[in-house]
C-alpha cells in the first residue's frame, strides 16, 4: 500500500471511530449540527482529495451517501455550492419526475443554508428550453432569489456537467461542491466532479428521492 492509500485509510479509520464515539447526533436535515454518517462521509470526501485519478473509484465503495446533509454545507454554507444535475425533459421542455425529484432535495438544501449558491446544469433543449433553463425556472417559481441560481446549459453528459460546472467553480472561488442527483446516478456523478476538480476542492454528494 503506497502513502497515499495509507493516508486515505488513516482518514476513513478516524471517521470509523468519530461514529462508533456518537459524534454529531443531531437528525437528519437539521442544519445545525452534522450527523454521525455525515461527519463519515465528510472525512471520506477529504481522504478522496488526497488520491490520485486513477484511485478515485475507491471512493464509492466506502462512501455511504444519503439524503442528509452534508458537513461541507453545515460548516461552510457561503462558499460550498450546491449543484444539482439534469436529466431529459419533455418533448415540449417540461420537467420529469426523476428531474423533479433532484429540484426537490436541492431546494430543501438551498431553503435550509440560504446564503449557500446554487448551480444547475444541464443542456439538451427541447421546444428550445434547456435542462438548466427548466431548473431555473422550476426553483425560482418556489421561491429561490434568482441572484443565488447560475445556469450552465451547454452539457450534454455528467462528465460535461463536471467540467462546465468547474469553470464556474473556478471563475468564482468555490470551495467546496456537493452535488444533488437520484441515488443509481449519485456516486458515478460524484466521481465524475472528483475528477474535473482534480483534488483541487472537496466534492460530495446529496441522494435525491422521490
């Protein structure tokens, strides 16, 4: 085992024993204190920082993603974005159920941090609306201050969602991300952020469900 995966290692034992010792009891979706299996993933998502490309697959396997929120956003709401993903909308541009339910879990992020930034990405128009454009509008019409919501419509995959949304990322000094999609899309999404930071800020990742 070369430094790195021991290092990694190092931090996913500590997170092991911060949940065994009860850290961060607080339920789920409060906005006040991380829970034990936040604070776990939390310290996976810092470990996975420190590997290389071609180790970032191990992440998955020992990350446990779920609806609740993330340390990254509890500790740091201000520069932490939150992104959420697209999926295929109607012939006529309207939202799908699987993308609904994306907003949903994004929405309630965004409502529970307020001076968090969000990010929606996605392209593929159809009846000349993109992806991001039908987000947009789905999230301002429930109330979301428009200042807080950037669109990134020119993707036409996860991975093009990761790198597009990296050059926002860039351009206004993001420190963190956590990214917002249906459980069978979550951890390959996630992978595909990790590798368009390149290390360079943490990713996690929020499970949206219906």
């Amino acid at each position: 085992m070369g430094k790195t995966q021991k290092r990694f290692a190092a931090v996913i034992a500590a997170a092991a024993v911060s949940m065994g010792m009860g850290v961060g009891t607080a339920s789920a979706g409060s906005a006040e204190m991380p829970t034990g299996a936040a604070l776990y993933n939390g310290a996976v998502m810092l470990g996975c920082q420190t590997l290389e490309q071609a180790q970032l697959p191990m992440c998955s396997n020992v990350e446990a993603l779920n609806t609740d929120d993330p340390a990254i956003l509890t500790v740091n709401p201000f520069t932490t974005d939150i992104v959420i993903l697209g999926a295929g909308l109607t012939d006529d541009g309207q939202i799908q159920p699987v993308l609904e339910e994306r907003l949903r879990a994004g929405y309630r992020l965004a409502t529970e941090y307020p001076t968090s930034r969000i990010i929606v990405t996605g392209g593929v128009p159809k009846n000349g609306r993109t992806e991001a454009r039908a987000m947009g509008d789905w999230l301002r019409g429930a109330g979301i201050a428009p200042h807080r919501i950037t669109e990134e419509g020119n993707s036409n995959s996860t991975v093009q969602n990761a790198q597009f949304t990296d050059q926002i990322f860039r351009e206004r000094g993001t420190t963190g991300a956590v990214v917002v999609t249906n459980d069978f899309h979550l951890n390959r999404a996630v992978l595909n952020f990790r590798q368009a930071v390149d290390g360079r800020i943490p990713v996690t990742g929020v499970v949206a469900r219906g």
